[in-house]
C-alpha cells in the first residue's frame, strides 16, 4: 500500500516525503477532530463497576 501511494505521489523524493507527511497530518488531524469524538460515546470506557464507597468488611 505504501509503495503505491509513493509511487502515485508527485515529484521527486524530497516533494514525495514533504506531502507524504502532509497526508499523514491530515489524516491524524481528521481522526482527532471527527472520528474520535464521534466513536467516543459508543466506547466503554466510562463504565465503570465501582460501588458507592462501601467496601465489604471483613
């Protein structure tokens, strides 16, 4: 996969790294501003199976 988009990239090594770490920020930026927050509610990481501060005596 990585050697095609290298391959279908412009220019020559140093233009293919810059917009190849260009593509990689945007695609973390998308993740972190629309894919994250949305999936966030769906994940369990909330529940939480702690009681209200009553701990069993022995």
């Amino acid at each position: 996969m990585y050697g095609w988009i290298w391959r279908h990239l412009p220019g020559n090594a140093w233009v293919r790294a810059l917009v190849s770490l260009m593509l990689a920020l945007i695609v973390v930026y998308v993740l972190f501003q629309y894919v994250f927050p949305w999936a966030e509610p769906l994940l369990p990481f909330n529940d939480v199976t702690v009681d209200n501060g009553m701990a069993a005596v022995r």
